[in-house]
DNA sequence: CAGTATCCGGTTTGATACTG
DNA sequence: CAGTATCAAACCGGATACTG
C-alpha cells in the first residue's frame, strides 16, 4: 500500500486502457482512407464518383474497399438509387456521426501543423 | 451566383480542405503505433523498455522505427541518460502535446465503441 | 539496456482492363 | 455509373542474431 507504488500501478493502468482504447478504434478508423471518408461524409452524403474525386489520391479499389468495411460496422449506409444506370449513395449513420468531432480534431491539428511546418 | 451553386461549391472547398487537413496530420500521426505511444508519453515519460511493455504487441523494431520518426517530427525528445549500461528516456515535447486532446478523443471513441459492441 | 542488421513471408496498394 | 478481377510492386513487420 506504499504511496508510490500505487500511484504508478495507477497511471500504468491508465495507460494500457487507453492503448486498448485506441487500438480498438483504430480497427474501425485506422485505415489509409477511412478518416478522410468520413469526414467527406460529414458535410453531405454523396456518390462513389463523388467520393472518388473529393478524396484526394484514392484509386477506386481502395474506395470500395474502404465503403464497404465501413458499411460493415455501420458507419455509412449504402443506397442503390434506380436510375440509368444506377447511382449509389453514401451517408453517415447517426453511428457514423459520433465521429464527427474526432474528424475535425484530427483535421484541426493537421491545419495547425500544416501553418507550423509551412508558415 | 445562383445560391444554390455558391452553398455547394462551398461545401466542397470545406472538405477538400479538411481532407487535406487529415491527410497532413496522417502523415506524422497515421503509422500503426504512433498514437499508442503519444498516448502512452501523454501520462508519463518512459524507457524504451517500459514502452516496449506498454504498447502491447509492438515488436522492438516497430518501436525503435516509430520513436526516430517521431523524434524527427519533433514530437518527444530523445534522451540518453549515463547510467551503466545507458538508459533512453522519451517524454512528448510541448509541440507532442498539442496531441493531447486528439489521442484522448480517439480513445473516447474507441472506449464507447467497444462498450457498444461487447455490451 | 537500447538498439541495429538481415532475412523473408504476408499484406497492401496501384494500374489496368473488364462487367452489368 | 459503380464497381470487380488480376497482376505486380512496394511496404510492413516478425523472428532471430548481433553490437556497444
């Protein structure tokens, strides 16, 4: 029960509970794209083509991929719309919307560094 | 300036822009353990041992390579302490813990996403 | 203790071509 | 339009042995 001990048992614990924690999130948003995607997604629904030209550098195999393991653990909802030929639309569920602050955390940081690193 | 294509064009200037935003930020915090082991330095500094506890499941090679590219973004401060044989102390510097906020909203999430799937 | 060097299989990813 | 199939290249990352 010495003082000490405790208090670092504590923060170890601490730690290796956020680490689980973290991990556990990055399984679902950790991908190269994911982020980016959802964020897109944040502002409005919008199509794979769309989709295909908001983010930056993604090729279409990737895109589909990435849709579809979202879709999996129902962060966005996939909707064929029946036109000629079809047009599919992507959108958060309000699950999906849980990630809208850690999006613009992420981004917010990384407009911050861009100034710090560019000027 | 029909209002209709100013909203829309709007919007898509606001997410390119933060898709640019993630992707800046993903390149200094996006590797598979970074955010672990800033998370990890958030509570404490620690030895390369104590993080090689810490961070479950990372390898000593992972470990040496994601600490020097996070030494090099100037995110912890490397110090090597004259003890026999030579200890290494990491710990965040001031700009690292700019970071603070972001790991804890990522464990956030991840710490309600488990909840939600395990129940 | 705190790493580095080497080998090597597995995974990720891009390019391209193709389909309904 | 919204994808899928296939191949090849690049990268990731573990195990092991080694160094100062």
């Amino acid at each position: 029960m010495e003082k000490k001990t405790v208090t670092t048992k504590g923060i170890n614990n601490v730690c290796k509970h956020n680490i689980r924690a973290i991990h556990d999130a990055l399984d679902i948003i950790g991908g190269k794209w994911k982020i980016s995607i959802i964020s897109c997604l944040t502002f409005q629904s919008m199509r794979y083509s769309e989709l295909l030209r908001e983010v930056e550098g993604i090729s279409g195999k990737m895109l589909s991929r990435e849709l579809k393991e979202l879709e999996f653990n129902q962060l966005i909802i996939r909707e064929v719309i029946d036109t000629q030929p079809i047009t599919v639309q992507y959108q958060l569920t309000s699950y999906g919307e849980t990630l809208k602050h850690l999006t613009l955390t992420i981004a917010d940081w990384g407009l911050n560094h861009r100034k710090k690193i560019i000027g």
